[in-house]
C-alpha cells in the first residue's frame, strides 16, 4: 500500500518537468539567432513505481507509477550533417581563395584606364607605321621611343602587379596558419572541459555547440577529418596523409616558415608550412580549404594547376616574343646618322634590352635610351643625305610582329590572346566553382536547419504544452490537499 | 518536415541577394552599354572582342596610312601634269621653231624661254610635299635633281646621260612603301630617275640640246628631230601619269574595302559585346518585379508567428 503522500511526490515530479520544460524553451527562443546554437530537447522518462525492484513479495496490485524523472537536456544534431558540411566547407573555402586571386588577376589584364596592354601593344606598332612612312622625322623617332617605353613600363607594371598579388598570398598563407592554430588551440580547450563537464553524466550541449563551431570554421582552413571517442573527445587531423592535430594528449600546432624561394629565385621568402612533426607539409597533407588555395594559387605554373606565376610565366614568354623578333629585326637595319650619335649609321644595334628578359625586367637598349636616331629604321646604311628616307625596316618589323604564318614565333597578338583567354576561362571555371560549392552548402545548411534550428511557433506551442501541464500538476496538489485534508480534518468527528 | 525561423529569414535573404545581383549586372550593362564587363562574364566573346578591337585599332592605323598615301598621289598627279604642260609649251615651241624661218634675235628668246621652262621643270622634278622630296626615291631630305654646268644629277648618279641601266635600276628600286593593311605592302607612287630617264635623251637634256640648237652652240641634227623627242618625253609623262591614276583607284578601293569590313567587324562586335537596350531593359524590370515580390512576399511572411494569435 502506497502512502498517503506518495500522489503529492507525483504531482511534484511532474511539476519538476514542466519547469525544467519551460526553461528549455525559454532558452531555445532566447537563442534563436545565436550562430552555431544547436536546439535542445527535454528528454524524460517515467518512473517506476517504488520498490517494485527486486522481490515482488509484499507488493500490491496495481502500483502506480512514481512519476517523471528528467533523464537530460539532448541536443538535436544530425552527425552526418556535419560531416556533409565540413568537406562542402573545405571546397569552398579553397575555390573562394582562387577566385578572390583570379578576380585580381583579371583587374590586372582588364584595365579599365587606357592601359590595356592590347591597346599599348597598338599603339607601339601604329608609331612603327608612322616610323616607316616618316623615317627622317625625330618627332616621330620620340614618338616610337615613347611608345615602346609605355609599352615597357605596363609589361613591367603587369609583371610587378601580379608579383604583389603573389606576395600578398605568401602572407596570407602565414595569416592561416594562424587561424588554424589558434581553432587547434581552442578545440584542444573544448575538449577538456567537456570531459570535465560531461564526467557525472551531464551534457555540455553550449561547449559542443561552440566546439562544433570551431570545427566548421577550421575545415573552411584546412581538410580535416575527426572522430569523437565515448568521453566526448574530438580527434582532428588533417590532409589525406591523417596527420594529427589535436587529440587527447592535447594540441599538435602547425607553423610557418621562410624556407622557401620565391618565383624569381631569392632564398627564404617564401613560406613554407611545417606539420607538428617538423616536415615541410605538401598540398597532399593540406587536403584542401583556404591554405590549400592560397599554395595553389601562390604556386600554380601549369595548365593542371593555374595560379599567379602561370601567368607570370605567360606574359614572360610574350616579353621574349616581342623582344626576340624586334631585335632579330632591328639589328638588320641601320641607324639615322646624328649628332647624338656620332653621324654614324650602323646595324647590328638592339631595339630593347637583350639581357634578362622577363616582363619584369623589359626595357629598352641602352642604344636607344642614349639617342632616338638608333632606331634603325633604314634597310640600307645612310650615307650622306640618300636613304634618310628609307623605312623598309620598320615595315619589316611590323610584318614580322604581325604577320600570322610566322613559324619561329607565333603572332604577337595570339600570344596575348592566348594569356586572356586563359585568364577569362579560368576566373569563370572558378567563379562558377563557387557557385556550385554555395549551392551545395546552402543546401546542408537547410537541412542543417531543419533538424537543428530554432522554430519559434514550434517553442510557443511546447510552452502552452509545459504551462498546461504545470497547471495540471499544480491542480493536482490542490486535489490531493482536499483529499488529505478531508482525511486529517474532519475524520471521526461524526455526530460532533 | 520542420521550417525553421533560420531557414526562412536565410531563404529570403539569399533570394533577395540572388535578385539584386542580376538587377546590378543589367544596371551596369545599362550604363556602360556593355555586354561582357569582365573578362570571365563571357570567355569566348571578350576574346572574340579584344580581336576585333585589336583589328579595328590597326585599320586605324590603316586609315592614316591610306590618307597619307592619297594625299601622296594626288601630289605626285599634280606635279605630273605641270610636267606635261611644260613638255608640251617645249614642243610647241619645237614646232613653231621649226616651220618659220627664224631669225637669230627670235631664236634667242625661244631660247630664253626655254631655259625658263627647263629650270621649271627640273623644280617639279623637285617637288616637296610635307617637306620631303617626292620624287627622290628614299632620298626625302636633300635636293634629289640638281643641275651643273649643263649637267643633271640624280642622288648618287652625278651625270643622268652617263648614267648606267645599273645605277638607275638601283635608285629606282627605291619607292617609298607603306602598309595599307595585314597583307597589302604598297609602292606610293614613282621615282624621279624613271620620270627623267637616262642617257642622251633624258627630258633635261632634250631641253638641253634643244636650247643648245637654239643658240647656235650646236649645229648638229635638225629642229624636227625635238619635236620627236619632246612628245616622247610627253609620253613617257603620261605613263607614269597613268601609273599613279592606276595606284590612286587601287588605293580608293582598298579604302572602300577598308570601310565595308570596318562596317561588319563594328557589327559582330556589337553583337559579341553589345547589348540590345530594349531587351535588357525588359529583363531588368521582369527583374524587379520579382524583386518586390519576394520583398513583399517575405516581409508578409518573416512577421508572423503563432505569437500573434495567442492571447
């Protein structure tokens, strides 16, 4: 036989619940913009009815059960989600780098100023027509020098730009490596105090819910895979070779050095990332995300993999090509006797300069920076007054910059043509990478919403159930207060 | 399925963003009457554009070219026939000579006359246009004819009637070129050495000679012999006459070709990197439209909550 109490230690179980129910949506819809917050569940379960463990002697029939018991307070979080999350998260953490780079890139070639190499590379060669229709004019003899000095100056400038884009990405690299450190640092905490937390059975749902964050923000840095042992320890490592970075003897940080040369060539500038082992990390032990990016893009010279020194590379070699054939040229014509150079007209004189050449270094010959009248625009060697009007081998030049079946070197436009069709073809395969990668994450961020978020109309309607059934637990303690007090109160006082 | 507050507001928001973006391209297109903004907008076409523009930029240099030709030509036409005119005065004056019976006073000034003409002729032959010699072959900054003592000289030939077949293929192999267009390497005009001639009777002598003839300092041939020779030299005048007409009608039709193919290339880049303004402006407000309904539908939406039925 239950006691004459045992209804009011019910009634207060169920109070007990609503309350703690009540809190619970009072703390889904004070979170119901906090980023990274994962929903939480009252988890209860009903009590058994005291002392019906054990023997079965001595117990009544129909026992009652003792209540409520509230179990915990779960988060509802899809696991799998997250996992889904965090490679779409790498992928587009690396592809929103390189379109970043490449959108840089594409400024550097579409020069919205009259500076587009296409128009300079123009009006160098329309001074070449002029040269070869007015040979004998020194005004029109500046005009090419300037020309060719403009045309210079932007390859230079093009060269340097994309240089500068490079730097900044080396720097980028060591600003990540940062970042990444720090999130190792701050999940190794995580994972400490949720052990600690988590220990007599509690749940550390906001410790999870800012590691979780933690996590998500680091795979958009770097691959990462993790796993969670049973005393809620998250295990990270990274890139496809599984190196570990955190895990339950603690924190294992990255570090960046200058150990590497950079594109032209000079010792320890650029850096190099170095895995808690102390080995130089490849792009395999990277896996992917923001770092990944940035060495790809800092690195790529080749069709398979296009970053900054491909096209470095690419207008290099269109530097070659222009001061290759004007030279070859040029040195076959003869100069205009002047006084600046000593009234003679010689061949074999260089247009631009031979050495070095790289859009880095293009600039003219000392020849022609010491005088105008050594542009050779003469086929023939000037004596006296005769031949001062000869341009032959200034339409030699334009024939041979220009013509389309020249087998040594190909057209001087089809190389430039070449660098921008790269340059549009690849910030538009990447832009549309970004695109896809935004669709993708969106797409696991509803369903991530879905399971996870907060819906107010949803907490409204827990809280009309939790406030009713409070009510009714709280009518129920009235009924059994009635109950007892009919029971204490006016017992055996019959015919008083 | 659950909707969450979250899943609504970042819905609409993304939405919102997703119109925006397209309204801003339009506007930009709009405003800068321009189809591919960046390289990556439309790979292909801006390709296809910077060729066009960089055809379109040489025609230019073209177009100067052509103009500085023609206006070459026209000199060169003109000084040719003031030639003419004068070889022809000289023939008349050849005839009229001959068929009187001149006394030596009116010889005399047939004679001056002549050396009149002589001296003018050797100055067309020395015709500047734009300060340069037209007709001095490569050489454009020194007098290319100049007359001593009875003899003429052209740039390196000192003496024209000595002159080689050599020597004068050398001097006039050199015609001043220019570029008209990719393919098109073009002789502007002629050379004074195939203008004058060489030998005995080239035009300076023939003047020469006649004169001579006049004053009585030579006796021999007879005055019906520079008659001929003057209407040869008129021929030959109007040969190269008709060769810079022939180069005049050339240089006109690559001009006309010039235009038509400028005409098209401004039209096929109209069509890669232009914009038809009428259909954009459509697709913008079709855009808009769409805008202010997810703005009106999503503010309708986003407001209400269980919330606001409750009591």
């Amino acid at each position: 036989m239950a006691t004459a109490f045992y209804g009011l230690h019910i009634a207060k179980t169920g109070l007990y619940a609503s309350q703690k129910g009540l809190e619970i949506v009072g703390n889904n819809i004070a979170n119901v913009n906090t980023e990274g917050y994962t929903r939480q569940q009252l988890n209860v379960s009903s009590l058994k009815p005291p002392g019906a463990s054990g023997t079965l002697l001595g117990i009544e029939k129909a026992m009652v059960g003792a209540g409520v018991r509230v179990e915990s307070i779960k988060q509802c979080r899809d696991k799998y989600l997250d996992i889904q999350y965090r490679q779409g998260n790498s992928d587009m953490g690396e592809w929103q780098i390189k379109a970043d780079s490449l959108f840089t890139v594409e400024d550097v070639f579409n020069d919205t100023s009259n500076a587009e190499l296409e128009d300079v590379l123009g009006l160098f060669f329309s001074s070449l027509e002029e040269l070869s229709k007015s040979p004998e004019g020194a005004e029109i003899r500046t005009l090419v020098r300037q020309h060719a000095i403009v045309l210079t100056e932007t390859m230079n400038n093009y060269s340097n730009r994309l240089e500068r884009l490079q730097n900044e990405l080396n720097d980028n690299i060591s600003v990540v490596v940062g970042q990444i450190n720090s999130l190792i640092t701050s999940i190794h905490d995580f994972n400490n105090q949720i052990l600690k937390y988590e220990r007599n059975g509690d749940n550390a749902n906001e410790l999870r819910d800012k590691r979780n964050t933690a996590l998500d923000n680091l795979s958009n840095l770097i691959g990462i895979s993790y796993s969670e042992n049973s005393a809620g320890v998250v295990t990270v490592t990274i890139g496809e070779n599984n190196v570990c970075v955190v895990d339950e003897s603690g924190e294992h940080s990255l570090s960046a050095e200058k150990i590497m040369p950079d594109y032209f060539g000079n010792s320890d500038s650029f850096y190099a990332v170095l895995l808690p082992t102390g080995a130089v990390a490849q792009i395999s032990d990277i896996g992917g995300g923001a770092l990944k990016g940035y060495f790809d893009m800092r690195d790529g010279d080749n069709l398979a993999n296009i970053g900054v020194p491909y096209f470095i590379k690419k207008l290099d070699d269109l530097t070659a090509a222009i001061v290759e054939t004007v030279n070859e040229v040029h040195n076959q014509g003869y100069t205009y006797p002047s006084s600046e150079n000593g009234e003679i007209s010689k061949n074999g004189v260089d247009f631009f300069n031979p050495e070095n050449i790289s859009a880095k270094t293009m600039s003219l010959s000392n020849e022609l920076i010491e005088s105008i009248f050594n542009i050779a625009a003469s086929s023939v060697e000037i004596t006296g007054d005769f031949h001062k009007g000869n341009g032959q081998n200034a339409l030699k030049m334009l024939d041979i910059l220009e013509k389309e079946d020249i087998a040594v070197i190909s057209n001087i436009h089809q190389h430039l043509k070449s660098i921008i069709s790269d340059i549009a073809v690849q910030t538009s395969y990447s832009n549309g990478r970004v695109d896809n990668e935004n669709i993708l994450l969106s797409s696991i961020s509803y369903k991530k919403s879905c399971v996870s978020g907060v819906s107010t109309d949803e907490e409204i309607t827990n809280m009309v159930m939790f406030q009713k059934a409070y009510s009714a637990s709280a009518r129920l303690i009235t009924a059994i207060d009635e109950q007892l007090d009919t029971l204490i109160n006016r017992m055996g006082i019959v015919g008083r | 399925m659950r909707v969450t507050d979250s899943m609504l507001t970042s819905g609409l928001m993304s939405n919102l963003y997703a119109n925006l973006k397209t309204m801003s391209k339009y506007q930009n297109q709009i405003i800068t009457e321009r189809k591919i903004l960046r390289l990556s907008d439309d790979p292909i076409g801006a390709v296809k554009a910077m060729q066009i523009d960089a055809i379109l930029n040489a025609n230019e240099q073209y177009d100067k070219n052509i103009s500085d030709a023609t206006a070459w030509l026209d000199q060169m036409n003109t000084a040719l026939m003031d030639m003419n005119e004068v070889v022809m005065r000289a023939k008349d004056l050849a005839v009229q000579a001959a068929s009187g019976t001149y006394s030596q006073e009116q010889r005399d000034s047939i004679s001056q006359e002549v050396k009149e003409l002589q001296s003018h002729f050797v100055n067309l032959a020395n015709t500047k246009f734009m300060g340069k010699y037209i007709f001095g072959g490569f050489n454009t900054t020194a007098t290319p004819f100049s007359v001593n003592d009875g003899k003429i000289s052209y740039n390196s030939i000192d003496d024209l009637s000595s002159a080689t077949k050599t020597e004068a293929a050398a001097e006039a192999n050199q015609i001043r070129q220019c570029r008209l267009s990719d393919s098109i390497t073009f002789d502007v005009g002629i050379n004074g050495v195939q203008i004058m001639g060489i030998g005995a009777d080239n035009i300076f002598n023939v003047f020469q000679s006649f004169n001579d003839f006049l004053t009585g300092d030579n006796t021999s041939g007879n005055l019906s012999e520079f008659t001929d020779k003057f209407s040869a030299a008129q021929d030959s005048i109007m040969t190269h006459l008709a060769d810079v007409g022939g180069k005049q009608i050339r240089v006109d039709l690559i001009t006309q070709q010039h235009q038509s193919a400028e005409l098209n290339l401004y039209d096929t880049l109209n069509k890669v990197a232009g914009i038809d303004k009428t259909e954009v402006i459509t697709q913008y407000e079709m855009t808009k439209n769409a805008y202010n309904a997810a703005l009106q539908v999503g503010a309708r939406i986003i407001q209400l909550s269980l919330v606001d039925f409750l009591r």
